[in-house]
C-alpha cells in the first residue's frame, strides 16, 4: 500500500480535504464512462497545478510512427495510441473579476470528492476563499449516461458566502489537446468546424491518419435559485475552441446552476455528413428530458447491472469497497453493445500501454463477463478476434510464417501488431494460446458450441499452424523445443523453453485435432466449408501430432518442478523476502539487465498454466509449484495477485489468499505499483472477481456442471454473486457456518458442492 486517502464505504470511493500532490491520481481513481467514451475525473474548472487531461472515445485512435533506436525486421509500424479527445466537460468560472483555480486560491475547505458506484455519478464540493477575498461554496455532479451513450451532463453549482458576486461562466469545447503519451509530438487531430447554433455548439474533426470523424458538441443552459435566465451571452470562438460567456449578478447565499449537456457523435456509427444533425437532435433530446430525469434513467441502469454483477461482503468495508470499485470500472469501460471493440488495460481512465487489446482480455475478462452478462458479450469477444484473423495471418508472415500461420497480435485496435517492444512484439507469443483457451473456456460455460463450426475453428487453425512452424526439433533433447520467447513473466526475455508457452503450445495443437475430429463426426457440411478455405492436410495434421506428442519440458528432480524456462536454475535464487524493501518495486529501482539476471517473477508465469490447466495437475503438484515460485514473485504485473489468491485459496492458505484479494481489489484504490496517476489497471479487475467466484467461491465448470467448493476468509462475516449459467440464475451465499444457493429460472439445476451433487429447485434456497 503506497497511499491510504480513500474513505471506506460500500458504495462510494471519496476523497476528503484538497491535496495539490494526489490531484493526478485521483484523476483516475475517480475516472467516469459508459462503455462509448470515458474521462479521467479532472475539474470542470480551470486548474494551473499538475494534471493530467483525458478523455476518450472508444475505437478512435492514432497510428503513432514507431519510435526506437534499432530498427529490426518485422517491428510495427506503429503504436496505436488511444488518443485525448476533445475537451467537452470544461468551464471557466470567473467570481469578481477573479478566475476560480484551487491551485491559486487563498484557501480550499471541506473539499470533498464521491463516485458513486450504486447509482453511476461522480460528484465534488468545496469551499474557497479567493484571492479577492470572495467565499464560495461549488457542488458539481456529472455522469456518462448508459442508456444514451453520446451524452454526459454536468450540474455546476456556484454559492457566494459572504457577499454578493459578479459570476461568469464559460462552458466550452476545446479541441486544442494533447496527448500526455506521444512519441513524435504529432498533430492527432485536424479541426474542420467550429459553429454554434443558440445554445448548441460543435467542433467537428478528424483524426489525422486514421481518418475518424467526431463531433464534439454542447448545450448549455444557467439558472438561480431553479429559475431559468434568458440573459444575453457572449460567443469566444477561435480555430479550436468555442465557449459561451454567461455574465450574472447573485446575491450572497443564492445559487447560481449552469446544466451543461455534452458528448460525442462519431462515423463509426453514423454517416459522417451527419454528424452535427445527429448531435443536435441528442443535445435536445437530453435537455428536454433534464439533468433529473437523466440521472433518474443512469440509477436504473446501474441497478440494473449491479442486480446481475454485484458481490456483496459483509465484515469488511475496505474489500467490498475493492470489489465494488473493480466491477464497477469494466462495465463503463465495455458492455458489449459493439463487437469491434474490446478491453483496454487503462480503459478510459489513461494513454499507457497504447492498444486497445492484449491477451488480458481472454485470460481475465471473458470469465467475468460471461458469467455476469448475457452470453453474446462473451461471443462478441471472440468475434472480435475472428474478425482480426487475416491480419494476424499477415503478422506471421511478416515473421517468416506460413501456409496460413496466424500470430495474433500483443496489442492491437484493428488487428496489426501495433507494440514496438522486441522482446514482446516478437517473443511473447503465448498470447495466441490465450486466444485459443478463450474458445475452449466459451464453450465450456456456455455450453454454446455453434460459434466453433461458424468460425471459431478457423482461428484455431491459424493458432496450430503457427505453433507447429515455431517449434523446432532438438536432435540433442530428441524432443521439440521453443525457443527465444518471453512468458507472462516478462522479467525473462528472450528464453528456451518457457513452460508455459511449451504447455499452451501442446494444448493447442490437441485441442485444435480434438475439434477437427468433433466437426467431422457432428458438423460435416461446416467441416468441408472450413476445410475448403483453409486448405488443411492430413500431412499438417500429422505434424501436429507429432509436436504435441514430443514437446519438450525442462524440469527439476531436485525440487520437483516444472522450471520456468531452460536456465531458471543458474540464477541466484534469491527468494523476494531477503530483498531490501528500498529496492522495490525492482522495475523503477533496477536496471534492466539486472531484472534480467534476477529470478524474480513479474506475474504467475508457471502457475499461470496451472491455473488454466489445473485438471491436469495434482494437488501436491500445485503445492510444490506454488510453494517454488511464489516466493520469487514480486506481484509488479496487476495480472498477478488474482491468479496467486485464487491459487492460494484452492490450497486452503485463508490469510495468504487474503492478502492477495484485497491486493488486487485495491491496486488502484491504494496505488501498490506507485502508478495509479496514469490510470486504472482495468483488465486486471477481472481478476479481482475471479479471485472471489474462483478462489473463494471455488467454481469451476465439471462435466457440464458448475461446481463449488467454499470457503470464506476470517475477516469476513459472509459474501455472495451471482454467476448466469447458461441462461440461469444462480445466486451463491456464504457464511462462516454454511453455503446457500438458490436458482431463478424456470427449472432446477444440478450443481456440485465440496463433490457432491445438489439439485436446487426452483424458488427453493439449499443450505450446504
């Protein structure tokens, strides 16, 4: 824990008393969206301290033109940025004369900053005393409205205190941004309107390169006391901004409100001729509906959601606060309206890491949303990375791949490989096996198989292509090996034998021989379809077998290990409980070679294939391998402490699962990687309600079956979700004495608990 200013709540983060110095971390924490677009919490106000503007729109990005210092054969050409969009939460306040800026004024009281994650709006309050000597009190509300996803509202209250005010409030459109993360400085946006029309105004642009077109619009409107004024403003109009200037006399004690109504109309869903139409008729349509009634509508839309998606804890407001915050940041990051987008590792809370996928998604978030969403959000997912599959053809022959060989990309907004990291870009290819898991874990929730026959086999073809070209034969192991890659552990680069790459490749080409043998028994015409397009062989089939059959895996009979990769043992095998606390996190404290050098572990990398394949495993070999590694592993990937505690808990170790839970719960919320000012760890929150379904839920899928086995931590007095199995309901309590499940749907459903099968009826609570 790096910072501890988050008041506990259940439903609420809050921030209490001003602090120049946390202003850009809780500019994400506080971060708002709707799954179209999002933006870090900054002031509507102006502010001249440290700050970080954000704000996004899903899909829209930026090719920015690779920047390194030796240019390899195969690099990308680019690094997709998801770029700052105009600005339309902006308002300048004026209060005699004097600009409002916390960062300049005399004195800021009882600052006080709320997300509501119950009802979906972020909210601030504050009194300040300016340089004038003027006293205000300020309450703003805003929100990204689900149900009407190009439209966000702001209600911005101005109160004098101690006397009456000359106040001027200039709500406008600024698309004169930058973004905090480029790599040449390149213009990313070329304007090619600024209009008002009475109370409307519009910037109309485009991004350079990509050629996305977005209308940025407003409407504005300022009341006292409720009552609306129809007073005369003034237009300040540049090439790239628009504001209108509203000037009021208020007397002291009475509050001045200025609505402001904006969002975006993007060509992605509408002809881009039509996009000021488009805007103008939602603008209205918000105004005519109100801030009231908008919120009215956003409260029903997250209770909608969180009837489906919460997880309640009772004993322990700080993990419930975890939990809460973590579910709530993916679903106004995606909610799976459109299948051409995807999970961003920032979400819209920030520009690190660029792309908008990365195998995050079908490791971490394709369990959470299958089991809290309807099954096509899930499906949608996967289509996604069908609809990629041509360009990840190309990207693996861009690498000297063949005959159809797909590498999917690590990170990607169109399907191109758009990282610029060698060691990654190149070597950290277990992402394919990710993408193929994902098929098989669908399908396996589900029970939806059609999405194979119809395309997914296709991508599996592509995957096993590629991993039968990558292996290569050692006549000196008399086995297959893989060589020069980087595991989840990207503390190794450049590595033989990766266990988890070798154990993902194997499973592969199985999985992908199993499928084939599948189709051509029970899908015979979709069978010939695919077999026509991808020009299978029985001779590639064969070397499949062969490879999977022979692949290599360096192991230890000293400790009783799969190892790592080939030379895990040569390293000095110091455990992470004899290294100075001054020299972490080793990622901002060490050189590169040295953390290359080290035997310390970004992230599961061994157990993560233990945790995806644990069927195949014993218990005494999980314990041997969990007991080996985690004592190596510096948790510095957020991807790491969910698998750790899922782990942990299937170990029975209560208080090490624990404190891997509320580690990944608030990995945010208590800044443990020292980064949470450059936005959320968003795909890893998937982690943090796998950690409780999987881990202390115990659930897994068993022969068609959900199957549980519970436990709950000390600190706790009792938790429970809900999990959609395949069109039904089933709601899972857990207390320190028994476990309740109950079913809603219209027939029972079997179950295993502890192993043993449970049959709960309908309207009917079974206590196990």
């Amino acid at each position: 824990m790096n910072q501890d200013y988050i008041v506990p709540n259940n439903w609420s983060i809050i921030e209490e008393g001003f602090d120049a110095d946390r202003v850009k971390s809780s500019e994400s924490i506080f971060s708002i969206g709707n799954g179209a677009m999002g933006q870090r919490a900054n002031f509507e106000e102006q502010y001249s301290g440290k700050t970080f503007q954000g704000s996004y729109v899903a899909g829209v990005y930026y090719p920015d033109k690779t920047k390194v210092g030796w240019w390899k054969n195969g690099y990308p050409e680019y690094f997709a940025k998801v770029i700052n969009a105009p600005n339309w939460i902006g308002i300048n306040v004026t209060v005699n004369g004097e600009i409002l800026d916390l960062a300049t004024c005399k004195e800021v009281r009882n600052f006080r900053r709320e997300l509501n994650m119950q009802e979906g709006w972020l909210s601030r309050s504050f009194e300040v005393i300016l340089k004038n000597a003027t006293e205000i009190k300020v309450e703003a509300k805003r929100f990204l409205s689900l149900e009407r996803d190009e439209i966000g509202a702001i209600a911005y209250n101005v109160t004098p205190l101690n006397t009456d005010a000359l106040i001027v409030f200039e709500p406008y459109l600024d698309a004169g941004i930058t973004n905090e993360d480029s790599n040449w400085d390149d213009k990313f946006w070329n304007i090619l309107s600024v209009d008002s029309e009475n109370d409307q105004a519009f910037i109309v642009s485009h991004t350079m390169k990509t050629n996305f077109h977005v209308c940025t619009a407003m409407q504005t409107q300022v009341s006292i006391n409720g009552k609306i004024l129809n007073e005369n403003k003034t237009i300040n109009k540049t090439d790239n901004f628009i504001g209108f200037k509203y000037t009021s006399k208020v007397h002291k004690d009475d509050t001045i409100t200025l609505t402001k109504f904006g969002g975006y109309t993007v060509d992605r869903y509408h002809d881009k001729n039509d996009l000021i139409v488009i805007a103008k008729n939602t603008l209205a349509k918000a105004a005519e509906i109100g801030f009231e009634g908008l919120l009215t509508e956003q409260k029903e839309a997250w209770a909608k959601i969180w009837n489906m998606s919460d997880i309640t804890i009772d004993g322990d407001v700080r993990a419930q606060q975890g939990i809460r915050f973590n579910i709530m940041q993916l679903n106004q990051t995606y909610i799976g309206k459109d299948a051409r987008l995807n999970i961003g590792p920032k979400g819209f809370t920030g520009e690190k890491y660029g792309g908008s996928t990365y195998w995050d998604t079908e490791a971490y978030c394709i369990p959470f949303y299958m089991a809290t969403k309807d099954q096509k959000v899930a499906r949608n997912l996967l289509e996604y990375r069908y609809n990629h599959l041509e360009k990840a053809i190309e990207n693996a022959e861009k690498l000297g791949f063949k005959n159809g060989a797909a590498l999917y990309p690590m990170v990607t907004m169109n399907g191109e490989e758009c990282h610029n990291e060698w060691e990654i870009t190149f070597e950290e290819i277990h992402r394919n096996g990710a993408i193929a898991f994902a098929i098989f874990n669908y399908h396996r929730f589900t029970g939806d198989y059609s999405y194979i026959p119809e395309k997914g086999l296709e991508v599996l073809i592509a995957i096993a292509r590629f991993w039968q070209q990558r292996a290569t034969f050692s006549t000196h192991r008399n086995k297959y090996v893989i060589l020069g890659v980087t595991g989840p552990n990207e503390y190794e680069n450049n590595v033989n034998n990766n266990f988890y790459t070798n154990y993902m490749a194997q499973w592969c080409l199985n999985y992908t021989l199993q499928t084939i043998t599948k189709m051509k028994e029970e899908y015979p015409s979709d069978w010939v379809r695919v077999l026509e397009k991808t020009k299978l062989s029985e001779s590639e089939m064969t070397a499949w077998k062969e490879v999977a059959s022979n692949m290599f895996y360096p192991y230890s009979e000293k400790y009783q290990v799969y190892l790592q990769q080939d030379g895990f043992l040569d390293k000095e095998l110091i455990t992470v409980a004899d290294l100075p606390k001054s020299e972490r996190p080793i990622n901002q404290k060490w050189s590169w070679d040295r953390i290359l050098r080290s035997p310390y572990i970004k992230q599961a990398d061994t157990l993560q294939g233990f945790y995806f394949f644990e069927d195949q495993f014993s218990m005494e070999e999980l314990e041997r391998h969990f007991d080996f590694y985690e004592p190596f592993t510096v948790h510095e990937s957020s991807l790491s402490p969910c698998v750790h505690s899922i782990q942990a808990a299937k170990l029975g170790r209560m208080d090490q699962a624990y404190q891997f839970y509320l580690r990944t719960s608030r990995l945010d919320l208590d800044d443990y990687n020292h980064e949470v000012e450059e936005g959320l760890h968003i795909t890893s929150m998937a982690g943090t309600w796998m950690s409780i379904v999987e881990g202390f839920g115990g659930m897994r899928v068993v022969d068609n079956k959900l199957s549980f086995e519970p436990k709950i931590p000390e600190q706790w007095k009792a938790y429970s979700f809900k999990i959609n199995f395949r069109n039904q309901i089933l709601k899972i309590s857990v207390n320190k004495n028994e476990a309740q499940f109950e079913v809603e749907g219209n027939h029972p459903m079997t179950i295993l608990v502890d192993g043993k099968e449970v049959i709960i009826n309908v309207e009917q609570v079974v206590k196990v």
